[in-house]
C-alpha cells in the first residue's frame, strides 16, 4: 500500500514475529522433554503432544509424569529445603534476582514460545506477560532480603506443591515460584498439560541462575499428575490456579491434612459503565477487559452493566469498535485478538453460546482465519441476571450486558453471581467510584481501567473465585507460617456427676439476635463441675438454631460500616463490664475447671483491651506500583464468622476470637466450649449491657461435632473458624468446600490462649480481606 492508500483506508498491514529463535531452542531440546528434577532434566518419556493451536501444528512431545517422578520431585524439594531456608534472605535474593536479569535477557524468546504455545498475541506476551513475570521476580527478591527483619517471626512452610493454568503460563509460573522461594519453601510445580513450554524454558533459566538443585522442581503431565501433588503426604502447602469446580475438589481432597491452602478460581465479573463515563475510553477499556487473551482470563469483564441513559450509545459505539477488531495469526504484532488454546476450549465456548436462546448476539464483522483455534469476538445484550450466560463463566471471547439505573441497581447486578474476583467502574464522578468499589464483593476492583497487576498489590478472590492472596505483603502469609512447633492438644472432656444444683435452678439459654432464645430442639445437657456438682444446664443447639444465629448475624450487616473508633469503644465497655463481675466470672471458671478462674478473668479483659485498641488501627495502605495512581489494599471485614471455640479456656478463648472478629466489622457465631459453656452463657449478660448490636455476636451451646459441619456448610457464612479440643480440622475443611469459604483451624495442635499466640495479626489477617482497588488519576 501507497503512503496515500493508508491514509485514507486507515488500514495496517502485516508485523510479523519471527519464531525462528524459538523453535531452534526447541529443536536444539531434541523438540521432546522431560520433567525437571533436583536440578536435571530428565529422559523424555510417554506422554503427549503440545501444539500451537493458530496451526495444529506439533510443538514438541511432552512427558506424562508417574508417580514415582513425582515422588522423586517431592523428595528432591524436601531435601533441599533446610539448605535453601538456612542460605538466608541476602543469599536467596542473590539467586531470585539472577532469575529476574535471565528473564530480562531473554524476554523475546519466552515472549514468542508463549504466544506459539498459547495462541495470545505476540503484543501481550511482550509487553504484558513477560515483564510482569520479570517483575515478581524482582520484587521478591527484595521480599527475600527483607524477610529477617520484617518477618522476624515467621519461616517457610516447607514443600510447597504448586498448579498453574494454561491461560498464563509463564506469569502465574511467577506469581506461584517467586512468592514461594523468596520465603525459603521449595516447590515443585504442575504446569497446564496444554501450555508446558515456557515453564521448562524457566526450568533452563534456573539452572543458568544457579538455583540449587531441587529448589525448583517442574513435572508434565494431565490433571492426574495434579491428583498426585494434591495428595502427596510430603508437600506442606498446594496453592493452585484453575477452574472452581477443581478447586472444590482440591478443597476436599486436602481436607484434615494440614496443608496450607490456596485458590485462585473462576470470576464472572462486572464492568460497569455510569452514564457519566468517558464512554470512548470506557470502550478502549472493555476491549482490554474481554478481549485480552481472547477472554481466556479468570477476572476478565465479562458482565457489561451500562446505565440505561447512555446504554443505546454505548452499545453502538461498542459494536463498531469491535468491527475495526483485527483476529489473525498471534506472532503477528497488529493482531488484536489470536487463538483459544485448545480445540476443546473452542468447543466448550462455542457449545454454551449455541445453547443460548436469550438476548441479541452481535458478532464481530471482522475477517476470520479460515484454521486454527479461533472463535469470533461477540457481545450478546438485553439478558436477564438470572440467565445462564449472565451467571456463567463462559473463558472465551463472549460479552453479555444488561442495563441499571441507580448506582445501588448497579451493585445488586455486579454482586449477583457465586463469583468475586474481580470488577471494573467507570465515571468520572470520584465521589460515586469511591462509595461503589467497597460495595462490589470482589477481591479486586480497577476504577476507569482494567487488568491493572503488580507484584506489588495483592490479586485473589473472595466468594467461589477462592481464597488467599498472590503479591504484596499479604502474599507471602500464604507461605509462611510461625515459628516454632506447637504441641498436640488433647480432647478436653467435661466432668461428670450426680449433685444436685444449690439454690434456685437457672437454665441458660442459647443467645441469638441480642435476646435469650430457648434451643428449637428443646433439649438441656447438665453441667458439672470437678468436684461432681451439678454447675447448671445449658442448650443443645441445633442446625436450625445455626440458622437463626446466621439469620441474626446476617441481620446486622450495618456493623461492618461502623467506624473503628466506635466498635472499639464497645470493646472497651466489654472489658469494663466483664471486670466489673470479674469475682462472679472467676467463681463460675473455677467451679468448672478446678482453678485458675482469677488468671483467665485477667487475661480475658486484657485481651479485649488488645482488640480494642486494634479497632481502629489495622487499616489499609497505599501500594507502590507503577502506574501514575494508587492502588489501595484495603482490609474489610470478611462477612459472617461462625468460630468454634476452645474448650480448655472457656472465656478467654471465646473472647480471643470474638474480639479481632468484632473489632474489624465482621459478625460472629460462637459455639461456646463443649466442656465448660457455663462461662459463656454468664458472658451473655455482659454483651446485653455493652452496647452490642444485637446479631453482631450470638451465641451457641451444644456438641461442636454436631454444630461445626452444619457452620461450614451454611452459605450465609463467609468463614469458618475451629479451635475445638475435638478433632474437627478435616470436617469443616471438608464441608466448607461447596462454597469454598475461608477456614481457620488448629489441626489438633493447642493454642497458649493466655500467652502471645492468643493474639496478633494472625487473627486480624484471619479477620480480614484485602481488596485492592486501582484508581489511576491524571488527563
């Protein structure tokens, strides 16, 4: 074309992207691979083919790893962990910042393998992938050097067994592998069966690193080869990236063993466009936002909310911006959109728009390539929330919209899903972006942009889009741990008798709502004390109890949007309360436990104190990230928390976990000690004259092997917490794996309630969400 036939046609020919470079590295390989162990490749076996999905055609032949490979990976972790924990943080970042310079200089090649391998295009593995991946690397080298003095109390978990997609092979390789050797654990990671490539390229750069042998362990395989990692006895912690149907299972599977858990799962998420938007970026955004990596993205926008006043236009603009989309050959540099990864993915998006029969379908008139995996970009508008394709997650190039009209519709549609991972807003009213984004339930919230990341600020989910955190300070929780061993906690057992009770009989009641309420089951259990007295009666709750206590606790929704300042002067009232019949509460502590009434009344006020003044001082903070704006972790409540408390510390381990529970805006549930609840239900009295909301703490007696599964099944509550002398660690992980809520349980091991590690940002951190919101400023 003429400099003149451009000018007027306003049309680009062809950039490609030589891959002579990658494929040589490939033939250079023998195009077939082994696993990556202790340092080694080892000899290519059976396995199975990986193709580049623009063509069909074969890349290189990979190995489908065996058991025994996989415990030779595990084993090679294992053995080198103590020697790459003890090298220190200043010895680890030397290493991690070595990977960081390799990536650096060989950012073109691992560009072109991914883009080969995974069909994106050329521009987003170059300019997005890559130096995000270059970017963790570096910042958790710095992490590595500041371990010893930031986290003087923690250490590495161990093994950590680590699972990764195929939708970004090489940047969730970094999010997973980075995090995780600068805190000193060893890994041994499952790349996706169908995008293996970059990985093993990574696996070449640690050996010109100088990583030691078996720090990074990298084995080929299929799901089953993940079944394995999962279920590995010798691996301390599995953090995995993928489908919420797989991570329900991964969910299960771990269950009692006490590894350390983390999942990034599916999102549906909202972009939500305010009629005062800048309606053009906006479009520029939603092409970001769906459209990058062909919508193979877990928290691309995929939801379109438009006010109805600009809805018309929008959409018409929209429409023609997807027309002008360039759909092509991914190495070449002016394509906007390449292929899906796979003909299995192309099958499954193409299946569930089939399926749809609702709304109007807009298909891009744009050329498309006559092979490959490809699949053209599409809107589908005027559905309702309740429809199929508006609830979900399709992971392909589809966009389906509905309109609002108040900013509180808005919300309502962008939460109306299982899902919360992430959203968008646009308007150019600050005042309305900063009163929506806390209101959106997602772990991350980008106002007038999209696919904003960083090392740097902290990316994960909330709801069934899982839990934990990857980047930032909050990311490297998930791979570490305190230090120190804790010892088994035996079941404490409560006494028995046959005394008769001594003056006038006082049953206690169950305390739901801010009132006494009798159990719906109508039975009482006796309480003794040691010297065989009968102490009182209590309640046994019921499942249906559960769910009045949720319904109340649900009820006070309000109490998340008090001010720190507030709920901690409450906390002060508790404790001034509690003090005040400090005698009568030790009294009851010894007549149910033979002594120590006096201590643990003490510490018990003391500990509320601590929450008290945590109230209003563990907020958020602005994240250094490179764009010009913030990006702004905040801590929020979790939602409704049903804890099991403690039996050995009656009222202290209740007030432990009621305390950071209240003190951050969250509710509680509280299933008093199985052994002692007396001290709970005299604790009731002191709530009532404290200014408690009623429904921000309720109360429970009864059998916690009863009343801990139906907590961790219920879906109104958004966590579950278990520190029950009863071995109840695997149940409710278990059960909590249909709504794949948050838990926190002692795995049979005790706690010193009256000591350090009866509190601490450990409970805080249990306490709260980090969302990050994005807010770029600037014309």
């Amino acid at each position: 074309m003429t400099v003149k036939e451009i000018f007027e046609s306003m049309d680009y020919g062809t950039a490609p992207e030589s891959a002579a470079e990658a494929l040589t590295w490939l033939v250079d390989q023998g195009a077939q691979f082994g696993h990556f162990i202790n340092g080694e490749f080892t000899e290519a076996g059976e396995g199975f083919d990986s193709r580049n999905p623009a063509t069909g055609e074969v890349l290189a032949s990979l190995t489908q790893a065996t058991q025994a490979e996989v415990d030779a990976a595990v084993a090679a972790a294992r053995a080198a962990q103590p020697g790459w924990a003890a090298l220190g943080g200043y010895g680890r970042a030397r290493v991690i910042y070595a990977i960081a310079r390799l990536l650096q200089k060989h950012a073109r090649l691992f560009a072109v393998l991914e883009t080969l391998d995974n069909g994106k295009p050329i521009r987003e593995s170059r300019d997005i992938d890559v130096p995000l991946a270059q970017r963790h690397f570096y910042y958790h080298a710095g992490m590595a050097q500041l371990m010893e003095a930031e986290l003087p109390d923690r250490e590495a978990l161990g093994v950590c067994g680590q699972i990764i997609p195929w939708n970004f092979p090489l940047l969730m390789l970094a999010w997973k592998v980075a995090p995780a050797i600068a805190m000193g654990n060893t890994v041994v990671l499952k790349p996706a069966e169908y995008t293996s490539l970059t990985a093993l390229l990574f696996a070449d750069i640690c050996q010109q690193a100088g990583v030691p042998p078996g720090v990074v362990n990298i084995v080929t395989g299929d799901g089953a080869v993940g079944e394995m990692i999962t279920g590995h006895a010798d691996i301390d912690k599995i953090a995995f990236t993928g489908s919420t149907e797989v991570g329900r299972r991964i969910r299960a599977a771990t269950a009692g063993s006490g590894k350390a858990l983390t999942l990034e799962l599916g999102g549906k998420s909202p972009y939500i466009v305010f009629d005062d938007a800048d309606l053009d970026s906006a479009i520029e955004g939603l092409v970001d936002a769906i459209w990058f990596n062909q919508g193979q993205v877990c928290c691309a926008g995929s939801r379109l909310l438009v006010q109805e006043g600009v809805a018309e236009t929008f959409l018409t603009r929209l429409k023609a911006r997807m027309d002008k989309l360039r759909v092509g050959d991914p190495l070449d540099k002016s394509i906007d959109v390449g292929a899906l990864v796979d003909p299995v993915q192309l099958a499954t998006v193409t299946r569930l728009v089939d399926a749809n029969t609702a709304g109007q379908v807009h298909r891009a008139a744009c050329n498309m390539p006559a092979t490959g995996c490809y699949y053209p970009p599409t809107l589908i508008t005027g559905l309702a929330p309740s429809d199929p394709l508006m609830q979900e997650e399709i992971f392909g190039p589809v966009l389906v919209s509905t309109t609002f009209r108040t900013p509180a519709e808005a919300v309502a549609l962008a939460n109306n899903t299982r899902y919360g991972l992430a959203a968008t807003l646009w308007t150019e009213n600050v005042n309305l972006a900063l009163d929506v984004a806390p209101k959106l339930a997602a772990g991350v919230v980008w106002v007038n942009g999209t696919n904003m990341f960083d090392a740097a600020a902290g990316f994960g989910g909330v709801r069934e889009s899982g839990f934990g955190r990857e980047g930032g300070w909050e990311g490297l929780s998930a791979y570490t741990r305190p230090r120190g061993a804790t010892k088994a906690l035996k079941t404490v057992e409560g006494y028995t008798g046959d005394g008769a009770p001594e003056g006038l009989d006082r049953t206690p009641k169950l305390y739901i709502g801010g009132k006494q309420a009798r159990p719906d089951g109508g039975y009482s259990r006796s309480v003794y004390g040691k010297d065989g007295g009968l102490l009182g009666q209590v309640g046994i709750g019921n499942r249906k109890d559960v769910r009045n206590a949720v319904e109340a606790a649900r009820g006070a929704a309000g109490w998340a949007r008090t001010t720190g300042h507030l709920r901690a002067q409450i906390l002060y009232f508790i404790a001034e309360n509690l003090e005040a019949r400090a005698d009568e509460f030790a009294r009851r502590i010894n007549g149910l436990t033979g002594a120590g009434g006096d201590a643990e009344v003490a510490a018990s006020v003391k500990r509320l104190f601590t929450w008290a003044a945590w109230a209003d001082k563990y907020a958020g903070e602005a994240r250094d990230v490179p764009i010009r704006g913030m990006a702004l972790a905040l801590r929020e409540p979790v939602g409704v928390i049903g804890a099991i408390c403690p039996d050995e510390a009656p009222l202290l381990g209740l007030i432990s976990l009621m305390g950071p529970a209240i003190a951050m805006g969250n509710r509680a549930v509280l299933v008093a000690s199985q052994a002692f609840p007396l001290a709970a239900t005299d604790f009731y009295q002191v709530l009532d004259t404290s200014d408690v909301p009623g429904g921000v703490v309720n109360i429970l007696t009864g059998s916690h092997a009863e009343l801990a599964p139906v907590l961790a099944k219920h879906a109104d509550v958004d966590a579950v917490w278990c520190f029950s002398s009863t071995p109840l660690s695997g149940v409710v992980e278990k059960e909590s794996a249909a709504s794949l809520k948050r838990t926190w349980v002692n795995h049979g091991r005790a706690v010193d309630w009256a000591g350090a590690a009866g509190e601490g940002r450990a409970f805080l951190e249990a306490a709260t969400e980090v969302k990050t919101v994005w807010v770029p400023y600037g014309e």
